[in-house]
C-alpha cells in the first residue's frame, strides 16, 4: 500500500482532476445565478401570464434552475457527464478529487475527502445554527411584551417558520454531517466513505438548499409554521414554493448522505471490526441514517405534491376540491415524528463516547443500547398520528397511538439505563464535553416526563398547540440533541482540528447555555399550564411575567451560544496543538495521528476487542494493533496501559 | 484577561449583528411607512348612547392599492396593482371612551361571502349601519346583468351577494374579549369588477357607523370578504399585512 | 487541587480486597438511595401539590382530568426520574475526579452490564407504561360517552373569526325544565348554559383552525369540510376564553374570544330576549 503521508506531498500532473480544476463555490454561484436569472426570464415571458399560478411558477422554475445550476457549477454532475461521454477518472483524478496539494482551497471545492467533508458541514452547521437563532432572537424580542410591533404578524409568522425549518435542517445534519463524516469511517477503520463523490454530492447539495429557504422572506414570506399544514400552506404566497424546493433538496442531500453511511459501515469496516466490536456511535449512524431513509422521502413526497398543488391547481390538499389537509398532516408526520429520531439517535450516539470514555468505564449494557436504538427507531414509525390526536381524524385511533407511543417510553428509558449505568461508580472526569453530558441528562429527562403528558389524550386535548409543546421539543431537541451533539464536539474538537479547545472559556459558555436553556423553557413550560397559544404575534397579558422571564432567558441561552463558538473559533485558530489522544480514548479514530492523514491511517489496523475496555484485564483494554506490529500488540498513541 | 476580552468582543459583535438583522426584519414589517390616522375630539355628544368625546375616522376600500384616492393621496404606498386596500391608512388612533363615527367610502366590487355570518351587522351602535349609494352598484344576487345594489338608510344585514368588503374588527388579546364589530360593506361598480376606480367619478358607497371605543388597548381588523387568491381566495392580499387588515389603538 | 486526588481513588481500594469494593458498593448504593429518596418525595410533592397550581381553574370534568393526568402523571414518573438524575447527581458528587484538568490514574470500575439492574428496570419500566396506558384509556373511554340529548352547537372558523350556531332545538335543562330555541341563535361568544351536556360540531370556511375552549380542557381542529365533534359538560360559572390552537395565518394571534356559562334562568331570559343583547348584561340579574 503506498503511504499515505507520501499521497499530500505528491505533485500531480497540471490536468490532474481536469473539469474540477476550474470549479468552486464561485462557479457553482455564478452558474447558480446564471441558471435561475434565465429561467426566471423564461417564466417570466411564458408562465407568468396565468392568473392563478403565475408567480408560484415562475418562482418554481427560478428555485430549480438555482439549485441545478449551482451544482453543474460546482461540480455534481461532472462524473455522471464523464462517464456518459466514456472517459473514467484516473488515480490522479481521484488524488486531485479528493483535495491533494490544494491547501485551504480544497474546503470551497467538490471535495471527495470525508474530513474535508465532515469539516465543510461542520461550518455549514454553525451558519445554519446563528441564522435560525437570530430568527429566534426575534421571535423572543416581539414576545418580550404583550402587544408589541416590533414584527407585523406577517413577518413573525414568516419569522417563526423559518426559525423552525433552519433548525430542523440544522439539527439533522449536526451530527450526520460532520461526525458521521469526519470521524465514523476512521472509527471503523475506512480510507474514506464508500462513495466518496455521493459524499461531496450531498453536502454541495444541501448547500445549495440554503438559499431558497432564506429567499422566502422576500416573496412575501412563509405564513404557515415548519408543518405547514394545508391548506393554509396551499393558501400561501410563492413563499411556500422555495420553501418547498428547499425540502425537496435536502432531502436529495440526506437519502444520499444515508445510504452512503450504511453501505460504509457495511463494507469499509477494518478487519476485526465486528458488529459486536463497533463503537456505538458508528450504530447510531447507521439507525439514524437508515431511519432517516425511511422517513426523508415522505417529505419529498409530500412537498413534490404541494407544489403541484401550488403551481398546477391539482387538489390533493384542498378540501373545496375534493383533498384533504389530513392528507398533509399524516404524510408530515410520518416523516416528522421519525425525524425527531433521526435527529436524536446519533447523538445519543456521539454521548455514549463522551460518557465511556471521561467516566473510565465501558458503557453500560452495549447490547440493550443497540436494541434500544433500533426499538426506537422501529416503534417511531408507528407514532406519528400522536401529533393529529386533536385534529378529528381518526378518533378511533387515540387508543392505539396513545399505546404506541407510550412504548416508546421503554426503549427510550434504556438509554437512561445506559448513561447512569456507565456513571456508576466511574472515575468521572469531568471536562466540558462531560459538562454537556450532564446537562443532557437532566434535560432529556424532562423532554420525556413532559412527552408522556402529551401521549396521554385527555391531557394532550388541553397542551396541544400550546406553549408546552413548544417546550416540550425544545427540551428534546436543543437540550436533548443538540446539547448532546455539543458535548460530541467539545469531544472531537482535538481530532477535528488539531487543536485543544480553549476549556475555561468554554465553561463560561456552558454555564450560560445551561442557566439560560432553563430559563427559557421551564417559563415556556409555565406558559402552556397557564394555557397560552404557540405561534402567536401577541398573546394576553396575563401571561406577560413569564415571557419577560423566557426572553431574558433565551438571550441569556444566545450569549451562551455566541462565547461557545468564540471558544471554537480562537481555540481553531490559535490553540494549543492537541496530541492525538488527549482522553486517551480506546476508539480508532484517536489512534491515528492528528492532524489526520489522508486515507486515515498510515498502518492498517487490526481489531481485537471492542473499544470499551476501561478498567479491564490487560487483553481487553486493546481495541486495536497496527500494521506489522499486529502482532506484539503496539498501540500508537495510547498513554494508559 | 485576552479570553475575556475576546470572548466580550464576541458578544458584542455578535449582538450588533443581531439587533442590525433584527432592524431590517422589523422594517420591512410594513412594507411602506404608513402614518397613522389619529382622530382628535371634535366635540361631546350622546351619539353612543351616553355622553362621550365624538371622533370622526374617515377610510376607503379601494380596488387599486397602487393607485391615488380623491384628494391625490396614494392609496397603499408602493401598492400592489392587482390587489384592493384600505385608505389612506390601515392604522387608526382614538381616544379611550370616546364616540368614533366611522365613514367608510366602499369603492370596490365583490363577489360572494364565504360566510354569511359577516353580512350582519355586530357591534355599532344600534347594531346597524348607514348607507347611501352613489352611481349605478349591481350585485351578485341575480344572474347576468345582475341585481341593483341601492341603498339609503340604515341597514342591519346585507345579503352574502352584495357584499365588497367587510370591515371585522375585534381585541387584541386581554383587551376587552367582548367587543366584537363587524361592519359588512356592500359592493360598489359592477360585481364583476367593471366600472370602478378610486375616486368619486365612479360608483360607491357611503357606509357610516358609531361605535363605543373602550378603554385603552389595540384592535385588530381585517377584511372578512375573500377578495384574495387561492384557498378560500384568503391567499395574496388577505395574507399580506396592511392592505386588508391593520389595527385601531385606543390611547 | 491534586490532594482532592486521595478522596475518590475508590478503585485503588477496590484492588485491595473484595471486601472493601463490597463495603464501598454499598456505600455508594446508600449515597444514591438516599438523592433518590429526596428527589422522589420533592418530585411526588410537585406533582400533588404544584402541578393543579399551575393549571387554571376548569369549567368541565374533562379539563379536570387533564390536571389530574398531569398529577398522577408526575407522581409515577418521579421515582424514575429522580432515579436518573439521583446516579448522575452522586457521580457528579461523589466519584469524580477533582483534578478535573488532570487525566484520571485509575480507570473506573468495569461494569459491561448487570443482568439484575437491567431486567428490574425492564419490568418497571414497562409496567408503568401499562398503567399509563390504562390510565389513559379508562379516561378517555370515559370521556366518550355521549349524552342523548345535549345541547347541540355549530362552532364554525374563519379566517379569523369564531362564530356560534344555536340551531333551533330543544334543550333539556337542570330538573327536566325545557327550553324551545325556536329560531337558530347565532352569536360572536360562546354562551352556554350550566350543567347542560354540550355537543361542539366544529367545520371550518378556509384553513383548518383549532378550537379550544381552554377551560373546558377539550380541543378539535376545525376542518374545512368536514365536521369534527366534542363534548363537555360545562359545571361552572364564569367566563373563559376560546381560542384557536392551529396555526391559520395572518392573525391567528387574535382569533380567540369569550365564552360565558352562565345559569339556567340567565340563558333563558337571554333566549327569550332574542338572543341579541350581550349576555354579560343579563348576569347580574340573572345572578340576583
Ligand atoms: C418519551 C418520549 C416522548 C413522548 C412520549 C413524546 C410525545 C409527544 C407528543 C404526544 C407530541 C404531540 C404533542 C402535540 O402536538 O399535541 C410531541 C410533540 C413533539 N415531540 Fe415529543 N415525545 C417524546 C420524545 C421526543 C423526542 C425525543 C423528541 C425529539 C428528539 C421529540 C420531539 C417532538 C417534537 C419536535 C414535537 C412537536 C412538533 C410540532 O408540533 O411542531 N419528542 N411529543
Ligand atoms: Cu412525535
Ligand atoms: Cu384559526
């Protein structure tokens, strides 16, 4: 095998990578821009005319040619487009693919390498995180007082659906993106993902989703919540299509970021990595990305039909011609309510490294996690309609729905079981990713004792569409998910960027995040007893002291947030230069240099035991041996045994 | 000391970002800078019922929002052609208590309710309304070339087919909950949309009303005629704010 | 800092003699149980106590039962919550390692599982999830019976209106008393009499709405063609509010208004007089 370290120093021929020479984030605009100015001008001259759907197809056709357009420019279909005209790419193709000899560069091109991927998400995933919490700022700034006009209902409504898609998006990819990219194939010991391109497909991809989703403001805004529900969404104005063609790509993005996963995990894993060997986290992706391939489609469905029904007068939502809205709301939520797994499971994942390996201990009960995740992730198709107890659909099935998801309170009390199982009697080594840990436990605890309120019928006919809904997935999801894909970064930050994370700044952080996130929610929890609306511009002011107190509270969480990604930022830029195990972690990916060479390892690994051997008999404390060594049981950067 | 700094810096920067975002966001709120109509007290009467401030609000429902009204005023700054608005302003002020006669100058056609419910009359004074025609006014209620629109004097209900607009109004919330108005405004022109314009040279119709303005807190109205597109024809201009809907302070 | 080290090296102990592992386990078995025993009388307490507190007063058995959903709620899931944060709390507490910045020296102790912990909160776990569901069941089941002759009322949504039909019918009041309601009353607030079963038929004229009489404690979507049902008994007097919970556009924030119980002899004298004047002004009298 050629050395890796040999493969960043090779100098490639000047065609090397040929078409993808000329191609970057500038083409891929300027082809974008190009694209939708033209078919908006066609549209403009031809379909514009029809009184109904003029403008709702015009906006169609502009969002498609935008989002073709910039991945002709960047380079999506290039191989598709080689291969049609029978030429193959060459080693030196694929070297110069994969970003060889391009320095910085290489993070604003159709990059190949999964790290360069997993780190391109990994911004992707910040900038999507300070769009949707600035909307939130907004929403929190007009609900600071009873009848304020600081946004007309309009634009808060415009305001609150964005917020809410920006996040959902946001938090589907925070740990598939750069985690299950970055560091999952070097868990299992891979080279790269199976299909490298797809892999640089899906992120150029859901890039150029962004767009349109942030588009809607200027046409007049999206009226309808994240569920846009029919038919207020049909009701909409051309707001509804880009918002559609948002979802119609990210869901492209997300299928093939899935399936890519899956087939790598099926097939790249080192040899000896069994699936009893692997770490959890590499479970987690593979439950999540194959839920999320169960669950993503419906949406595209969904919107595919919403936009017919928008731009071509079909009804398959409109009620007066002869749809249904309850159409809508079951399509939806058999996407949505397995996509709150598909956000969830592989942080939980990423938790169960940070608990393992800061608590010294294997983790507690490996095979009821996995059969856990994966009760989850099956009972979590079969619970959708929980979400539609109060709509008069299907009265009958309360009871079932109601049984459905109150089972899902056993697989989920598992993972409970799990995380102060591997606690228990640790040698707890509190660093901040531990801090998140902490704080997700309590969190996720309160998300799940206020979920049974709401699978509960009678209870849920007083709390749906209430602010206690609101805080209940909140405390699911950003304190749930999203904390716990922090704790994950806090804990690969080293292996990401070679750098140590500057700790004390980011406790402050974490203190404010932790403080803030309670504040915010238990008001918001407060508000939905009291019986206060989601989703409104002004509300009754007897329920002024409590959003005074949520809004101080959320921008106390913002601030929190903001002097964490300080923390990232100037510990990036000018940190201590990190070792490459500073846990002194059992998995793969901290056995490897740092920073990581291409193709990951210089030595092959050889995989013996699973990575969980803290505390152990000496045979099992190794998870793995490199190379020719294999044998005498060297393991590289390894300080503990 | 450099973290705290730097990390403070952050904060800061971070704030000036949010609260300029913040600032276009509650800009374009309002698509254009409408004043509001303040009504003074011209004087003390019974008019209500009991001795209270008389204000006087004077608004049109006009067919083009990019066009001018009588007195050369545009009617919705930077308008939409397609698309009818309320003028000169979708935001009026009263005083708490007092007596508001409202004028309502209806110069747009219509087509047929969704609900018949806002064709009755709810919370004017008397529960009725006044109304005087001008020009010739066809309405939807027989087939083509229609049936005549006329009217002179008070009127408690108006069929779902003569209706242009309606002017709905009713408390933001934990303002009075009990107040209620609903104003219908019958069509002016031809239902089918001919025969109208901005001005007084076209058909109209003088709707004139009282109502008691309670104390202090904002309203919410809107138009109840869809007179949008799509769904329920609630779509475009109903969904927009400001060309059918604003609010009524009571200072 | 590092002379915290000496006070949780547990593990150096535990090599020592498996008596004094055993000893230390069950020190910290006690430690825990004791955060446990704390966290689930504080939690019981919340829910008994705090819980209806929180809720406003309900005009309806139905919005009763939400509130003692929520109690019995808490109460069951207390000793399993405070379990959860009663393991993490001692770790925190008690076997962490001090010098937080310093690699640990020993690793912990190397628990891959524990057949008994496990299978006692399977068992657990699971029961309390058939008690939940036959909590939920039974009130709900409850909850369904309709009365033969209740009060019937057309709710309808607008974009962004309610409006209330009485159709024409006869109502049954308190004491076999009945009154004819010979024309449909409709209104712009929902005026029902005390103690008369109600049954809400809820369609909608544009978007789907969702209407909820907050303290009643029941909730339906409005739909456009269709038409959904609830029931209530109102058992109070008062006023409340009715909202709309689903999310309709423009000015959903304002689609809400009041609603009034009021007694027999108030409605009727309300009825009697065409059903015109604002209920509100017949309370007093009524009352007197
Ligand atoms: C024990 C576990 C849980 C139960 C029993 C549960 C139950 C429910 C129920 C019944 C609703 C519908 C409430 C309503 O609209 O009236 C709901 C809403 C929601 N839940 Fe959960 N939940 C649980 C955990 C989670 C988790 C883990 C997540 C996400 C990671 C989550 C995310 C959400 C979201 C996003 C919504 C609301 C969506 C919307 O209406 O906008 N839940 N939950
Ligand atoms: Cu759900
Ligand atoms: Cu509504």
């Amino acid at each position: 095998m050629m050395s890796t370290a040999l493969l960043e120093d090779t100098v490639l021929s000047p065609t090397a990578g040929r078409l993808y020479r000329r191609q970057n984030a500038l083409t891929g605009l300027l082809f974008g821009v190009g694209l939708a100015v033209l078919g908006w001008f066609i549209a403009l001259n031809t379909v514009q005319s029809n009184e109904n759907f003029g403008s709702d197809m015009t906006v169609a056709v502009t969002m498609t040619c935008w989002v073709i357009g910039f991945n002709i420019g960047i380079g999506t279909f290039n191989a598709v487009f080689a291969w049609v005209l029978g030429h193959d790419q060459s080693r030196e193709d694929e070297l110069y693919g994969a970003g060889v000899s391009q320095g910085r560069s290489r993070y604003f091109k159709y990059c190949t390498d999964h790290k360069v991927v997993g780190t391109q998400y990994l911004i992707l995933v910040f900038v999507l995180f300070f769009v949707g919490g600035t909307l939130a700022m907004m929403i929190r700034t007009q609900l600071l007082t009873p009848n304020s006009s600081f946004l007309s209902p309009q634009t808060y409504n415009a305001v609150v659906s964005i917020h809410g898609m920006c996040m959902i998006i946001a938090t589907i990819i925070m740990v598939s993106g750069p985690f299950a990219n970055f560091i999952m194939p070097i868990m299992i010991g891979a080279k790269d993902m199976a299909f490298p391109r797809l892999n640089a497909m899906s992120f150029w991809v859901v890039v150029s989703a962004v767009p349109p989703l942030l588009a809607t403001f200027f046409v007049g805004g999206v009226n309808a919540g994240w569920t846009t529900y029919a038919p207020l969404s049909v009701q909409d104005g051309p707001a509804m299509i880009c918002f559609a063609i948002t979802i119609i790509t990210f869901v492209v993005s997300v299928t093939v970021a899935g399936i890519n996963t899956l087939i790598t995990v099926l097939t790249m894993r080192a040899k000896g990595m069994t699936f009893s060997r692997m770490p959890i986290f590499v479970w987690a992706s593979v439950i999540g990305g194959g839920l999320g391939l169960y669950a993503m489609p419906a949406f595209l469905l969904a919107m595919t039909l919403m936009v017919a029904d928008k731009a071509t007068g079909t009804s398959f939502f409109v009620a007066d011609q002869g749809g249904s809205g309850w159409l809508w709301e079951n399509v939806f939520w058999i996407m949505g309510h397995p996509e709150v797994y598909v956000i969830l499971i592989p942080p939980v994942g990423a938790l169960m490294e940070v608990l393992s390996t800061f608590s010294r201990k294997p983790v507690f009960a490996y095979k009821m996690i996995i059969g856990a995740m994966t009760g989850v992730a099956g009972l979590s198709i079969m619970v959708w309609a929980h979400h539609m107890f109060t709509t008069g659909w299907a009265p009958d099935l309360a009871g079932p729905f109601m049984l459905t998801t109150e089972l899902i309170s056993i697989p989920t009390g598992i993972i409970f079981l799990a995380a102060i199982g591997t606690l228990w009697r640790g040698s707890n080594w509190v660093r901040l990713p531990m801090y998140f840990g902490f704080l997700f436990i309590w969190n996720f605890i309160v998300g799940g004792v206020t979920g049974i309120y709401l699978s509960d019928v009678p209870a849920d006919n007083y709390f749906h569409g209430n602010m206690f809904v609101t805080a209940h997935f909140h405390y699911t999801l950003l304190g749930g998910a999203m904390i716990a894909a922090t704790a994950g970064l806090c804990y690969w930050f080293p292996k990401v960027t070679g750098r140590m994370l500057d700790e004390r700044v980011g406790r402050w952080a974490f203190w404010l995040i932790a403080i803030g996130f309670q504040v915010t929610y238990m008001a918001q929890f407060y508000e939905g007893f009291k019986g206060m609306p989601r989703r409104v511009a002004n509300y009754d002011p007897v329920f002024r002291p409590e959003n005074l107190v949520s809004s101080i509270g959320a921008y106390v969480l913002m601030a929190g947030w903001v002097v964490l990604l300080y923390a990232l930022v100037s510990s990036w830029r000018n940190g201590a230069i990190a070792p490459a195990n500073p846990w002194s972690a059992k998995s793969l990916e901290w056995h490897t240099e740092t920073p990581v060479p291409l193709e990951n390892f210089l030595q092959d690994p050889l995989v013996i035991n699973d990575p969980y051997g803290y505390g152990g008999v000496a045979s099992e404390q190794i998870h793995a041996v490199f190379g020719a060594h294999a044998h005498h049981g060297a393991n590289n950067g390894d300080h503990t045994s | 000391m450099r973290r705290l700094v730097g990390a403070g810096g952050a904060l800061l920067l971070a704030t000036v970002v949010i609260a300029a975002i913040g600032v276009g966001f509650s800009a374009q709120s309002y698509s254009a800078p409408i004043p509001v109509l303040k009504a003074t007290p011209v004087g003390t009467d019974g008019t209500c019922g009991k001795q209270a401030p008389r204000v006087h609000l004077a608004i049109g429902a006009y067919p083009d929002s990019s066009g001018v009204d009588d007195q050369g005023n545009a009617v919705h700054p930077g308008g939409n052609p397609d698309w009818p608005a309320f003028g000169p302003s979708n935001e009026y002020s009263v005083p708490a208590g007092s007596c508001v006669t409202m004028t309502v100058t209806q110069y747009d056609s219509g087509e047929l309710l969704n609900n018949a419910y806002f064709g009755k009359v709810a919370g004017t004074i008397g529960n009725k309304i006044h109304i005087e025609s001008s020009g010739t006014n066809v309405s939807h209620c027989a087939e083509e070339p229609g049936a005549p629109a006329t009217f002179a004097g008070d009127v408690t209900e108006l069929q779902p087919c003569e209706i242009g607009h309606t002017f709905t109004m009713r408390p933001l919330p934990g303002v009075s909950p009990g107040f209620f108005l609903n104003v219908p405004l019958p069509v002016a022109g031809n239902y089918s949309g001919e025969n109208v314009g901005n001005t007084k040279d076209f058909p109209h119709q003088t709707v004139t009303f009282s109502f008691l303005a309670g104390p202090k807190g904002s309203y919410s109205w809107n138009c109840e005629f869809p007179c949008g597109h799509g769904v329920a024809s609630f779509g475009a201009v109903m969904g927009a704010y400001g060309y059918m809907s604003g609010y009524l302070h009571v200072i | 800092m590092s002379s915290n080290q000496l006070h949780n090296d547990d593990s150096i102990l535990e090599d020592l003699a498996p008596e004094v592992d055993r000893d230390l386990h069950s020190k910290h078995v006690r430690g825990t149980a004791l955060l446990w025993l704390i966290m689930t009388v504080g939690g019981v307490l919340c829910g008994i106590y705090l819980t209806p507190r929180l809720m406003p007063h309900m005009f309806a058995k139905e919005g009763r039962d939400a509130v003692l959903t929520v109690q019995v709620f808490t109460v069951v899931a207390a000793p399993v919550a405070a379990l959860v944060c009663a393991v993490a709390l001692y770790s925190l507490l008690h076997t962490r390692h001090r010098a937080s910045l310093e690699h640990p020296p020993k690793d912990g102790k190397p628990l891959r599982g524990n057949a008994l912990a496990s299978g006692a909160w399977l068992i657990v776990s699971t029961l309390l999830v058939v008690f939940l569901l036959f909590w939920g069941l039974t009130e709900w089941s409850a909850q369904q019976v309709v009365h033969a002759d209740s009060l019937t009322v057309n709710v309808v949504g607008n974009q962004w209106v309610w409006d209330f039909e009485i159709p024409a019918q006869k109502v049954r009041l308190e004491g076999d008393k009945s009154l004819i309601i010979t024309k449909a009353i409709s209104m712009s607030q929902l005026n029902l009499p005390i103690d008369v079963p109600v049954t809400f038929n809820v369609t909608s004229k544009d978007v789907t709405h969702g209407f909820w009489p907050v303290n009643l404690g029941i909730q339906v979507d409005a739909n456009p063609r269709a038409t959904t049902t609830v029931h209530a008994t109102p058992d109070r007097l008062g006023k409340f509010v009715v909202r709309c919970s689903q999310l309709c556009g423009l000015n959903h924030a304002y689609m809400y208004t009041e609603a009034n119980i009021v007694s027999d002899s108030t409605f009727e004298a309300w009825v009697a007089g065409g059903a015109t004047k604002p209920i509100g002004s017949l309370i007093a009298k009524g009352a007197a």
